[in-house]
C-alpha cells in the first residue's frame, strides 16, 4: 500500500471517531449544581404537547406519566399571553416566572349600575375584560395585540366596595369571572367603587 492511501485511510478513521464521539455525546448537557459545580445530565428527555391545557391539568398528567425529579422544568405556553415556568423542588412544582408582581393585575374599568336599590344583573368581568383587550379603541402600534388569558387561567378577587352603597355580604365572585352584588343605598356621586384584581393561576 502506498503513502498516500496510508494517509487517506487514516484521515477516514479519524472522521469515523470523530462522528462517534459526537453522536456518544449528543445527549449530554452540562449544567451548573446550586454549589457551583458542573455536572453532566446523560439521556436527558424533553416532553411536548399540541394539546391545549392549563398548567394545573398539565403538571397532573406529567406526575402520572413521567414521575418527574428534582429540577425538572416545565414551560407552559397559554393560547394567548406569556410563557410560565415552573420547577420541580422534589415535592411540588413553584412558578419561577412570571414574578407575583406580574401575575397580579386589575382589569379595564366597568361602569357598576347602582341607580336602584336591591339585587342587580350579574356582570360576567372577565367578558368585560377579554372584549375591551381585544378590542382597544386606539394603540400605538396597529400590528400589535394584547395578550388575554382564558377564563380559566386567572384567580378572581374582590378586593374593596363602598359599603355605603354596596350591600357587602352580598358582594360575591364566581370561579368564571361572574360578579353578583346588591346595592343598599343608591349613591348620590359617581365616587362608589369595586375594586377588582385578576390573578394569573
């Protein structure tokens, strides 16, 4: 054999490694422990699904099916509005973000009929809040939208009502968004207030 195919033998099985070698570590990730060290993470597995969900119905089918472990990362992507994230600490899953601050938030202003005394029509908030976000009156950018939240994505609180117009042992709030009150005295200003704050579960 000559030289020259000695040297192009050679070249071969050194691609040949090379090509093993990658392949052997493609599932490998190197990750960084809560004491600093690096660690190799070997035959690492990332779940997906089309199925639309919330992320309560999401961690429970995760639990059953895959048993997750400490660390384990879950991203929740909403039909509409931003991505949430959570961690497994070994026992339940804590949302690292969005922040509490950002999960907070109050809906656009409604006007509260009060003009007559007694138990009024329910007012169905969250329809209030997905029709006004969906629909601004005027935005800075024509191409841009406002993220909305699905019905069952948000927590819904009362949190303050005049309790010189407002009956409130009868203030209540369903799961849905559905406000019912009672008026016990018709306001003589248009100061009376509800306050209202929607919390993204």
């Amino acid at each position: 054999m000559s030289k020259n195919v000695k040297h192009i033998t050679l070249l071969i099985l050194t691609f040949a490694l090379v090509l093993f070698t990658l392949s052997a570590n493609a599932q490998e990730v190197r990750v960084i422990d809560n004491k600093g060290t690096i660690q190799k993470i070997n035959n690492n597995v990332v779940k997906t699904s089309d199925v639309q969900s919330t992320p309560a119905s999401y961690i429970a089918n995760v639990e059953t099916t895959y048993s997750p472990i400490e660390n384990d990362t879950f991203i929740y992507k909403p039909a509409t509005g931003e991505k949430v994230y959570y961690v497994f600490d070994g026992t339940e899953w804590n949302m690292i973000a969005p922040t509490k601050a950002v999960r907070v938030f109050y809906p656009p202003s409604i006007v509260v009929p009060a003009s007559t005394t007694g138990a009024q029509a329910p007012i169905d908030l969250y329809d209030m809040y997905s029709s006004q976000f969906t629909s601004p009156i005027a935005s800075s950018d024509a191409t841009a939208t406002i993220p909305i939240y699905q019905r069952n994505e948000l927590y819904y609180f009362v949190t303050e009502a005049d309790a010189t117009v407002f009956d409130l042992s009868s203030i209540t709030i369903s799961s849905t968004g559905v406000l019912n009150y009672s008026v016990s005295n018709i306001p003589t200003d248009d100061n009376a207030i509800i306050n209202v704050v929607f919390v993204v579960k």
